[in-house]
C-alpha cells in the first residue's frame, strides 16, 4: 500500500451501449471478473455473456483493470453474446479450475501452490490451443484464467472450504472456517533490531510505512519479549512465531483494515504502555490483555462496516442479532486460532488465568465498535471526574477500554506524511462500500460518498468531536499524553481546516 491518493487509484471508463453513452467506476482491488459484471450490469445482459470492447479505431480492448483511459469522446464501445453452450472441453475447464481451488487451501505454502497453479494453467492454456477450440471458447477459458489469477493475488492467502466457490467465499464471511497450521515450524527471517529501532519502536511518531511484513512480524515479536509477556504466560517462541503468522493470514487485503493496520494499531498500543508507564498500575497480564488484544481487534474484517452488515442483513448481522456483528467475529476468530495447540500462545497458562485473558481481550475488542463509544467515554469520564483509582477494577477496566479505543483511531497522532495516506486509504474503503450500498439500494452514510465527502471535511469534524475529546480525558490521568498526542491532534484539525478554507475559495474561484 503506498502513499498515492486514493481518488487517483479509483478508475472511470467511459462505454458506448446501443449508441448510449455509460460509465463505469471500479478501484485497484478490483479483478477482470468484476469489470466484466459491471459492464454486463451496464449492458442490461446475463453476467456470463462475452463481452467484447473495441476502441474509436477499432481495435479490441482488455476488459482488465489495466485497460487504457479514455474520455467521454471516445468511450469503448461495447458488444455483448450470448454464452456458448456447454461442451465437453468446458466442463474439463470446470474441473481443472474446481481442483485449482482446492490448491488454494495450502495457505501456509502459498509460494509452492502459486507456482504449481501458475504451471496448470500454463498447460491448459496450450492444451486450449491445441486443441483447436473455437477464438470464442479460447477468450472464455483465458478470462477464467485471469480471474483465477486476479483472485490469488488479491485473497492476501485465504483458506477456502471444501465445495466453497470464489464468490460465495468473497460474498460472505464465517466463523466457523477452519483455521491451522502445518506442524512443521514456520518461520519468517529473523532480523537483529538495532537499539535505535527497539527505541523509536515505542515512539507515537514511529512511521508505519517504512516495514514489510515480515519486519513487522519480527517487531511485534520483539514488542512480547520486551514487555516479559513470553515469561509471564510461558509461551513457547516457536509457537509465538507460529501465532503471529496465523494472524497475518487472517486478516484480508482491504485498503484500510488489513495486517498493516494490525500493526499500526498494536505499535501503538505498545508506544502508550512505555508513554504512560503502565506497568506501574497494571498487572503483566493486564499489558498482555491489551497488546494481543490490539494484534487481533480487526481479524477477518471484510471491508465492509457494521451499518452494511445489518442493513444488508448479512449472516453476520443475522448471527450476532444486529449486536457489533463484526467485532464478534473478530473475537470469534481470535479465540478459533487460539483453540489450535499449535498456535495458542496461552496454551501454558492454568484455567482461572485463561478465563480472565479471554474475558479481558473479549471486551476491548468489543469495546472498538463506534456505536458504543458515548457510553464508554461518558464512564470513563464519570470515573476521571470522580477520582481515577486504578485499583478498582472497573475504573482499570474501563481505561483499558479507552486506550484500545485510542490506538485504534489514533493515525491523526502521527506526523502528516505518515497519517494522511491512511485517510486515502480509509475513504476508499468507504467509498467501495457506498458504491456497494447504492448498487444494493441500501442507505449511504453521506461521510462516505464519494460524491459529498472531501478529505477535509472528513477529518475536521472527526478530530475536533471525536479525538481531541477522547485524548484529553486520557491525559488527566497521564500528563505526556497532552504534549505528545493531544497537541498533534490540534495541528491536524488546524492543517485540515486550512485545506478546507482553501478547497472553499477554490470552488468559489471556479464558479465565477
């Protein structure tokens, strides 16, 4: 993911249809399968029919996601036929692609699967030729084959289930997947972090998006050895290494919730325990509950947010009855994976204290569902204004609360070059769910439409009602926090209101 704005990652083709012009928009993480829909749905034809594209000059065009720009005078015009009928060489197709998808469930030896699925595919398509089939059948085999392809680079190494097929795997989202690990030891590199790095590793202003994955990996290994975390629940190093890779795998290819915010959200976490010297009111236990639970507060996150899931009525939204449908299904999967023996970092821990991690995790994850936030700060402060005492378990509790909720929203923090992709990235996750929302005939939160929504007026209100408020009631327990988090936050609402002044008189400039 890189730090290029997200209203240029977002395409628009121009189409002629029976002399009519459409238009069709898609982003980056769309595959050839989902163009080729769109168009179909812009044909008023069946989604299986071949769809052909042919330039001003003639020539015929790709219907991929790198097909060329054009403009409102000269639109591709589109032809659309029927399917051809079923055939024996379609149905051997169909069986080569049934066992290419079960290839995908060696997700832990994705590099050998991708490389043997590439080769079958490379022999189908000279068999293909050979065999002397039809252009037509040959274009349809290829756009199944892209698709296949499109789908293995963007599932981020997804398992699917048996008799599970693409679509429904993408369409939907379960619990109840299995989730686990080959026995033999799985292991990323092993980098030496030098002193400056374990330094600034505990720094809010520490930049993101300088680390691969398996650097990052290697740094939230670090982060469990250096709090005393491995010695406090006895968790075996290979297995830690083992669990940190489960959890990796389990977290998709979105532009905004994927592993990379993971990391962003659990660094965090790991620069306010050192900030605010946690340590000294909270058991090792307790800094444990808050750091795995920052690791796993978003697994499995479709992309897609709890508005959608229960206005589309989804299966998670009918699962857990409308009641924080996603944040029980990252918890549900959290505890999937740690039911593995091979992947259950507190698997050396006595029952009484693996019954407190799990409740403890349990309700900071639930606790990052938005909709809950009045009711949590509204606590917190109560407890704040009475006499914050740690040593009350609810008080504990509930700060443990607002700091997962901080490090989860907490990307205004951080210096601009850092936090300002992350909005791109944040909007064109909305943006793909209010394309879906209006497709769909469900209601569009206006924060999210593209066509209402600037990156300003995304931010300023955020900052102003939402961060700014929560930081400073932090900061009445913890003074650093003021100087180091509230202070940037004001700069960012000043920086956002400065760009919005000046879209303002830019607009009213264009409209003279």
């Amino acid at each position: 993911m890189g730090n290029g704005s997200s209203f240029e990652q977002v395409r628009t083709v121009h189409l002629e249809i029976n002399g009519k012009e459409e238009k069709i928009m898609f982003s980056r993480h769309c595959c050839s399968r989902d163009i080729h829909e769109l168009i179909a749905q812009a044909a008023g034809v069946n989604k299986h029919a071949i769809i052909t594209l042919r330039d001003k000059s003639g020539a015929h065009v790709s219907v991929s996601p790198t097909m060329p720009n054009n403009g409102p005078n000269t639109p591709y015009k589109v032809m659309a036929k029927d399917p051809p009928a079923p055939s024996a060489d379609n149905d051997a197709l169909q069986a080569v692609l049934s066992h290419v998808a079960d290839q995908l469930n060696r997700v832990f030896k994705m590099d050998e699967t991708k490389s043997t699925l590439n080769h079958r595919i490379n022999l189908l398509e000279k068999r293909l030729e050979i065999e002397g089939l039809k252009a037509v059948e040959i274009e349809k085999c290829k756009s199944e084959i892209s698709y296949i392809r499109d789908q293995l680079w963007n599932s981020q190494k997804k398992p699917l289930t048996g008799g599970q097929s693409f679509d429904h795997y993408y369409s939907s989202i379960s619990d109840e997947r299995k989730i686990s690990l080959k026995k033999d030891i799985l292991s990323y590199p092993k980098y030496s972090l030098s002193q400056e790095t374990v330094d600034y590793l505990k720094q809010p202003t520490f930049d993101i998006w300088h680390w691969e994955p398996n650097e990052m990996l290697s740094l939230l290994e670090h982060m469990y050895h250096e709090l005393g975390l491995v010695e406090e629940f006895n968790i075996n190093p290979t297995v830690l290494k083992r669990w940190l890779l489960c959890v990796q795998e389990n977290y998709r290819n979105n532009p905004f919730h994927n592993f990379r915010h993971c990391f962003c959200v659990s660094q965090m976490m790991y620069g306010m325990l050192h900030l605010c010297k946690l340590w000294e009111i909270m058991s090792t236990e307790d800094l444990g509950i808050l750091l795995t639970a920052a690791v796993c507060h978003d697994l499995d996150h479709p992309g897609y947010n709890n508005t959608y899931q229960i206005n589309a009525r989804t299966d998670l939204a009918i699962r857990y009855n409308d009641i924080s449908p996603l944040e029980n299904h990252h918890c549900a999967v959290a505890f999937q994976i740690l039911s593995n023996p091979d992947t259950n970092i507190f698997a050396n821990v006595d029952k009484e204290t693996y019954k407190r991690i799990r409740a403890g995790i349990t309700m900071l994850i639930l606790a990052t569902d938005m909709a809950r936030h009045a009711e949590i700060m509204e606590s917190f402060k109560d407890k704040v204004a009475a006499g914050f005492d740690h040593k009350q378990k609810d008080h504990l509790d509930t700060l443990k609360m607002v700091l997962i909720k901080c490090c989860d929203i907490s990307n205004e923090v951080r210096p601009m070059e850092v936090s300002e992709p992350w909005v791109d990235c944040l909007l064109e996750e909305y943006f793909n769910q209010s394309d879906r929302e209006k497709m769909e005939g469900l209601p569009v939160a206006p924060f999210m439409d593209r066509d209402k929504v600037t990156k300003p007026t995304a931010q300023i209100g955020f900052i102003k009602f939402v961060l700014i408020p929560m930081f400073e009631t932090v900061a009445q327990v913890f003074t650093p926090i003021d100087a180091v988090m509230v202070q940037p936050l004001r700069n960012a609402k000043d920086r956002y209101e400065e760009m919005k002044m000046a879209e303002d008189s830019q607009k009213e400039k264009s409209s003279t």
